[in-house]
C-alpha cells in the first residue's frame, strides 16, 4: 500500500478538492485524507453559492435546489428591506453532491482519496511532512510527503506546531431543513432575541419535486437553541408533530488565521479562515484560495524550494483577491455587532426615506460586500447609527478580532 505523495491533503470538502485537483493535473502524486466513510456526509453548511462561482467553477446545475432571487431583511422590530435581482445573484446547492462532484473531478485528474482516514498527528523535518493517521479498527497508518495543505475545517489542532495562526473569532451555526411550503423567497431576520451578534435566516429549496425549507443561525452562543427558538416563532407549523428538530450544529471561523504557511504546509478554506466576515460564507473564497495554493505550491516544487519564504506567495495572492473584502466586512461585523436592537431598527427606517434603498441595492453582490458597506458608511445618518456604540465598551466584550490583513 503506497504510502508516500508529493502532496498529502488533509479534508475533502470543497477547498481540498479543488487544490487536489489542481495539482494533480499538474502532474503530482496527492493524496486526499477523508475522516469520514462517505464525502459529503454529514451536512455542515447549507449550500449558499453565488452565481459568480457557480459559472467560475463551472458547476453542474443538477447541484442546485433552489435560488436566491430576491431577499428580504427583517429587523429586530420587523420592518422589512427587500431587494429583488433581474435574475437569481445565489444559489442553493446539494451540498453533499457539491463535494461529491468536486472530489470525483480531483479523482479523475489522478488525485487519491483515503476515506475513513482521520489525520491525528502531524510531525515535519527538513525534508518531509509525516502524517500519523487513525484508521477504521483501530489501525494506524503512518503517510509521507513533500508538503501538506490543511483543508479540513475549522480544526487547528496542527496549526501552532507548525508555525500557522488561528482564528479569534469563531461563529456558532446551526441547520435544518424542514418538509412544506413556508416562503416564496429568501428572508434574513435580525435581533438579539433571534440571534445574537449575527442573523437567522430561510430559504425555500426543493428535494426530488417537494418543497423544504432551509433553515438557520449563526449567533456568538447556543446556535441550536435559538434555531428551534426560529422555527417554532416563525415557522411552527412545519415543524413534525412530535416536535423533534434534527439538525446540525458546527463552528465558522470569521476571522482569517494570522499566517496561512509555513515550511511545507499551506492551510485553505475555513482552515485558513477564508470566509466572508458578514455571512459566514466560505465556499467561493475557499475554492478561490484552494487554486492560489495549488500554483503556489506548484511553482515551488519547480523551484525546488518548499520552505516556508518559497510558499509565502500564497498568502501574498489570496490576499491581493480577497484582502480588502475581508477588511471591509470584519470593520462592518464588529460595528454590526455593538450595535442594540434599536439602533438596526434605527438604520433600516432610515435605509427607507428618500429613496436610499433603491440606490444601496445597485451596490449588492453576493460575494463581495466592500462597495455596499462603503455606501452605508458614506451616508451621514447610516453612518451615524453605525458608529454610535463604538465608544461604548460595554455594549459588547473587547475586540478579540483586530484584522490583520
């Protein structure tokens, strides 16, 4: 059994296999760890792409069950900030067949996948990366290779050791999707007493001809109880007779890690903490990444330089695409996030008056909020609301989160 690569790559989600997919086209030995039996399984995320990756990435549209045409904000009070696009700006995708399509792609570039293999430790020396891994019955498999490309989530067990950062800040998320027919487009609700310091939110989807919704939270605490909180307020009467709720719960890291490589080791995705600071959202910017990682580490095997300075021009690239979105959405989360219930009531009577709306939507996109949020800051009395609890320090803990892009 083959147990040295070129590359080893750790978590097959979409990051992963689209850095493996990369570098095996060009011509290298990868391995992809899998700690799960099946790809895809289980669930974390619920599927959110922008239309701009789905055409980048040229994914199948047999992934999709449903789109984001229109959206509706509520505030904690209820008033309402809808915008409707010409044509759907997102789309929600199966996301289990999401990652199953990307892995089957990086497989039939030559990549290798190991399911069921859970990477436990990680030693590294002059000349190679050592990769200890768990096993199913208790086997243990020891795997070698020039570099390692963490991919696996929000999991930093590695990091420190090999000289990478983490994230500061991390959301807690929870999902569930429910049988019926509830809305006829997407709707985001604000408020502490729904979510604190983030949102909740539903979109329609369909599942072989039926329609579900997709419900859930990110929120700085106990993501799953103000999910059911959500449903059983908003949507109570899909809920299943006996009252159950199954759903899944996960961490999103909305802060990107302060150094994204090392000496033979990159990290990409929510492992690099590559995720929009408004939304949580992390596909796009993780595939985006996943590519600057695979010609990074592409050029520096012909280099023959595999140390920490020869990989650094990764971290200088995906900062280039993604730095000042990231900049921008983090100074608009932390304001976000001080900011009481009365005063997002506040800023969306605002947003209102004087045909203000109709000029911020001009501005949206799905992936890139930086020219939104400048309009919002732009504005005297948005801005005013905005700023107003800067000053206040009790409003919500210190900032752990100062960006350090």
């Amino acid at each position: 059994m083959k147990t040295s690569y070129d590359i080893l790559v750790v978590g097959a989600g979409p990051a992963g296999t689209t850095a493996a997919e990369r570098l095996s086209a060009n011509g290298f030995e990868v391995a992809v760890l899998e700690e799960h039996a099946i790809i895809g399984e289980p669930v974390d995320c619920t599927g959110v792409v922008g239309s701009e990756a789905l055409e980048e990435f040229n994914l199948p549209r047999g992934l999709v069950v449903g789109w984001v045409n229109a959206v509706s904000i509520h505030s904690p009070a209820g008033i309402p900030v809808s915008y409707r696009g010409e044509s759907p700006f997102a789309y929600i995708v199966d996301r289990a067949e999401l990652d199953r399509t990307l892995a089957a792609r990086a497989r039939d570039a030559g990549a290798t996948f190991l399911l069921s293999t859970q990477a436990a430790d990680v030693t590294r020396d002059a000349r190679r990366v050592e990769v200890f891994c768990r096993c199913p019955g208790g086997e243990t498999r020891r795997l070698t290779a020039k570099v390692l490309i963490l991919a696996g989530g929000p999991r930093f067990a590695f990091h420190k050791g090999l000289g990478l950062g983490t994230s500061s800040v991390l959301w807690r998320s929870a999902h569930a999707e429910l049988p019926g027919d509830g809305l006829s487009h997407a709707h985001v609700f604000l408020g502490r007493d729904v979510a604190p310091g983030a949102f909740g939110w539903a979109v329609p989807v369909m599942r072989h001809g039926n329609p579900h919704l997709r419900l859930g939270v990110n929120s700085h605490s106990d993501a799953p109880r103000y999910l059911r909180k959500l449903c059983e307020e908003k949507f109570a009467h899909l809920l299943p007779g006996d009252g159950s709720l199954p759903c899944r719960s996960w961490v999103v890291p909305v802060l990107p890690v302060s150094r994204t490589y090392g000496d033979r080791v990159l990290a990409v995705g929510d492992a690099a903490g590559q995720v929009k600071p408004t939304s949580g959202g992390g596909i796009y910017y993780g595939m985006l990444s996943a590519r600057d990682a695979a010609d990074t580490v592409s050029e520096a095997f012909r280099r023959g330089k595999l140390t920490r300075d020869a990989l650094a021009a990764y971290e200088k690239r995906w900062r280039a695409r993604l730095g000042f979105d990231l900049k921008v959405g983090t100074l608009f989360r932390r304001l976000f996030a001080r900011m009481a219930d009365r005063d997002v009531d506040d800023l969306f009577r605002i947003i209102h008056a004087d045909g203000l709306l109709a000029r911020i939507t001009e501005r949206v996109s799905f992936d890139w909020h930086k020219e939104l949020i400048l309009s919002l800051l732009k504005h005297p009395k948005l801005a005013r609301i905005l700023m107003r609890r800067c000053l206040d320090w009790r409003a919500e803990p210190a900032f752990s989160d100062l960006p350090t892009l």
